[in-house]
C-alpha cells in the first residue's frame, strides 16, 4: 500500500510539478525522481532496464555526441537530468508497481483524478474563476505571455490557447489527450453514469485547451475505446449499448459543434491550417539535409528560434541519422509489439486496450508537437510502460496456468 501511495504522490509531481518552489534551485518534479530511484533500488536490488530502453539508451548517447560536437553539452545535461533520468526513474516505478503491486489501476485512476483536476482548472481559466489562476501561481508555474496577455486586455479567452494546470497550453493539451483517453476505462464498470461524467469533463477541458491535434484525437479515440467496449459484449447487450452509445454519440459531437459554431475560437479560427508547421518542416528537413551525420538540436533552435513540432524530424535533428532510426525503430518496435499482441491474444481485457490506443493516442500528437519521445516525455513513457507491464501482469494476476490451460481467477 505504501508503494502505491508514494507512487500516486510521484506521478503528480512529475507530470505538474516542474518549476522550483521558493529559493529552492530544484523542483518537486527532480527531488522526487531522486527519491524514487532510491527507493526502486530498495524494492528491486537490480539496475531496471528493458530492450526498449536498450534502444533508447542508444539515441540519447547520440543526443548527447551531438550536443558535445555542436558546443551544447551542458545544455544537453539539463535535458539528461530533468527529462531523461526522470522518464527512466517513471518506468521503473510503474514496471514494480504494476509487477509487484498489481497496481495498473492505480496508474488509471491517477490519470483520471489529475486529469479531472486539470479539466477543471483549465475550464476555470476560460472562465475566469479566481482559483484557476491562484493554484498554479502557488506552485510557480509562471503562465506563458499569450494567456496573460488575453487575461490582461479582458480578451475572450477561448480565442487562446489555456495552460491549466501546466507552463503553456501545449503541455496542457498532451496531458488532457492522455487523461482523457484513459477515462475510457471506466466504461467497463457498470455505473456507466461516472464514466460518461469523468469522459465529458475531460473532453470539455482538452476542447478548452483549444489545441487541435490534443482535442481531436482525445475525440478519435475515446469514442474507438468506447465502441470497442461495446462490441465485446454479449450480443442481446450489445446491441443495446450500441444503439444508447450512437444517440449519446450524436448528442454529444451537436454539443461540441454548437460551441465552436457559436463562439468566436481558437479552434474555429485556425480550423485545419497548419500555422506554419509545413515550412518549419521543411527547414527541418534541409537542415537535417545539412548534417546528416549528427544533427544538433540545440543549434538548429539556436540558429532558426524554431522547434521541430514532429518526433521524426526531432529525433533526426537530435540524434543525427544513427540516433535519429534508433528513436524511430524504438517506437516501430513498440507500435507492431501492441498489433501482434492485439492479434494473438486470446482474452480481452479492456484495461490494457484502453492502455494501447491511449498509447497511440500520445504518439499521434507528438507528430504535431514537440513533446515526445525525442525530449524524453514522461507521460508517454509511463503509458507505454504500464501497457507493457500490465499486459503480462493482468494473465498472472487475473488468470491462473494449471498444466496447459488458463484458467480465470474469481
């Protein structure tokens, strides 16, 4: 149980809490990480490590060459320290709290309670509620110029992109794509009341985020899981359930409709125009063209005040040509591992569905932003590892083997 606690307390702090607190140089977000470490090499005696991470271990030392070859090395260690390591300690303490705590729905409810948190805090700030502001003032998440620019000449704030609970509305919107997709789990409980409330919330707060990719596929994939959810069904239910979901459905898509129709938005402004992504694609790319051999993500911010907004392009300009494809095969190998296992497997359990596309959910949005893999993201790290882990733990915990056969436990 003290596991699970501590790991609740982690798992917040890292995901929100990333800006130091008071005179202090370091964040909540760091010396947590340093605790859990300590603390999985209690639990487990053993360095953890993976093939996926063997292979990710692999494009962060090209990062690293690429850093010290282009006169960025100290900058590369911040990202070492405060991206990496903490992603690296994520994994590990989900991997034993999944493995030795049968803990996968501690990771579920988490998402969905932070996610609910951020909804509403996101929701506030549209709104202009006093407390929506004052709670991520006290922890030092300093909100970026954009929204304080909106709040300051008393701007119709859905024409902005919303922070929340987070530094900027990019982040904001990863999280709540994530929360949002996991909520979808709650469809298999039968108070199916809860799951619709925590699901709409959530999807309300990623459209207040009003960032695109974030909220569309927040959208995309939660009516897939929930859909999936209903065709595993007995078929007399259903059927049923099939015919309440697509009424719901309808209601739900007029609802959102009606507000970007009806309201002067960030979304309905931008609409599908890609606000200058395809020309800093294309200066990814002749950069890349550039130096194939190493890259130099830092330089090319330098020299071009441009980010990526594509794991590809980030991983090729981080990582150069060799690191870059150890990124990219990484995630190959992730991706084809959640089809095979999707393919073979012989029970259906929704909770690591859910798990799997929220995966691929994340993955999605990190080919229209630039937080990914590349920048060692932790929320995809700990998705991937909770599907990874949870996949084999949900057989050993849920099913028994006796001889040959898998037998269900009650």
């Amino acid at each position: 149980m003290w596991f699970k606690i501590l790991y609740s307390i982690f798992l917040f702090c890292v995901i929100f809490l990333t800006a130091p607190l008071g005179t202090s140089s370091l964040s909540p977000r760091q010396i947590v990480s340093v605790i859990m470490l300590a603390v999985c090499f209690f639990y487990d005696k053993k360095l953890y490590g993976d093939k996926y991470w063997r292979v990710y271990l692999v494009f962060i030392a090209f990062f690293g060459l690429s850093s010290l070859a282009t006169s960025y090395f100290n900058v590369y260690l911040l990202r070492l320290i405060g991206d990496f390591f903490v992603a690296f300690v994520a994994c590990w303490a989900s991997k034993l709290l999944i493995e030795k705590n049968n803990g996968l729905h501690i990771v579920i409810t988490c998402f969905i309670i932070f996610g609910l948190i951020d909804s509403i805090i996101t929701i506030g700030q549209v709104m202009r509620w006093p407390f929506a502001d004052l709670i991520p003032a006290y922890f030092n998440l300093n909100l970026y110029d954009s929204y304080n620019q909106g709040v300051e000449i008393n701007a119709n704030l859905m024409e902005y992109a919303i922070p929340g609970f987070f530094r900027n509305a990019v982040d904001n919107g990863h999280f709540l794509l994530t929360a949002t997709v996991v909520s979808t789990a709650l469809f298999e409980k039968k108070n199916k009341l809860v799951a619709i409330i925590c699901t709409t919330t959530l999807l309300t707060g990623s459209f207040m985020v009003q960032q695109r990719s974030g909220f569309y596929l927040a959208v995309l994939f939660s009516v897939y899981s929930i859909w999936k959810n209903i065709i595993e069904r007995q078929k007399t239910e259903k059927y049923i359930l099939a015919f309440v979901f697509i009424i719901g459905a309808g209601l739900l898509f007029t609802y959102f409709n009606s507000i970007i129709s009806s309201t002067e938005s960030r979304v309905s402004q931008l609409s599908l125009d890609s606000t200058g992504r395809d020309l800093i694609w294309k200066i990814c790319i002749e950069y890349i063209g550039n130096h194939p051999l190493l890259g130099g993500f830092f330089s090319f911010i330098n020299e071009n005040h441009i980010y990526p907004h594509n794991v590809v392009l980030s991983a090729f300009i981080s990582g150069g040509i060799i690191g870059g494809s150890f990124l990219i095969i990484m995630i190959y190998m992730q991706i084809t591992s959640i089809i095979k296992d999707d393919r073979k497997k012989k029970t259906f359990d929704f909770k690591i569905f859910v798990v799997s596309i929220s995966y691929l959910a994340v993955v999605c949005d990190s080919f229209f932003h630039n937080i990914s893999f590349a920048n060692g993201d932790v929320i995809i790290w700990v998705i991937w590892t909770s599907y990874y882990y949870g996949k084999t733990s949900v057989v050993n915990y849920k099913y028994g083997v006796e001889g040959n056969k898998l037998v269900l436990h009650v």
